[in-house]
C-alpha cells in the first residue's frame, strides 16, 4: 500500500476536520501530491494540491479560504485541514500523488489511497 489516508468522519455544519495521508517514500519522493472527492452521483473532483516544497498549493474555488493542504516532507505526510465545513463537502475523500501533467485532472494521477468519507450534517 502506497497511499492510506485517514482523519473522515462525520460533523456539522461549520465543524472541522483535518484528513491525513501517510505515503510510502517512493510515491512521496519529489511528488506534488493532492485530495481528490467524490460526492454520491457525481465524478470524482478535484480539491486542493501542493508542491513537494510546500511553496505553490492549488484549489478548487469552493474550498477556498476554508481548506488548508500541507506536507511535512520528514515524515511522508500531507494533510487537508477543513474549516467551515457545508454540506456539500460530502464526499469520499482520496489522497493522490504524482500527476504526469497538470494538477486538476484525475486521471494523470500515478496514485491513490483508498478514500476516507467525509459527512457534513446541517
């Protein structure tokens, strides 16, 4: 196993969470690495990605000013800190790494963790 995120559960509206990814160190090794959702009826989408230096991070619009994506590079970790959480953040949350192109589409992604849910009640 490459890729095990964990951290999901279930919370309220405006609640936190805060989603881990312990990667193996070939698949952390210089990888941009990233989180991907799936909510139920929908495509997988793409939420946030960060550099393997932590200096340039991606996300998407509706996530903005409320997630947060870090990587502690020493110990193969990166992490998505959710504030504010509504309750169309519902969704299996998936852990990715290593993108041949780009950051935003999913199939470019070499791998990914098996998902952790993530449930918002109003």
């Amino acid at each position: 196993v490459q890729l095990q995120a964990c951290g999901g559960g279930l919370v309220q509206a405006g609640g936190s969470l805060r989603l881990s990814c312990a990667a193996s160190v070939r698949t952390f090794s210089s990888s941009i690495m990233g989180w991907f959702r799936q909510a139920p009826g929908k495509q997988r989408a793409f939420v946030a990605a960060i550099s393997w230096s932590g200096e340039r991070t991606y996300y998407v619009n509706s996530v903005k000013g409320r997630f947060t994506i870090s990587r502690d590079n020493a110990k193969n970790m990166v992490y998505l800190q959710m504030d504010n959480l509504e309750p169309g953040d519902t969704a299996v949350y998936y852990c990715v790494a290593d993108p041949s192109s780009g950051v935003y589409n999913p199939t470019t992604y070499r791998y990914w963790g098996q998902g952790t849910q993530v449930t918002v009640s109003s």
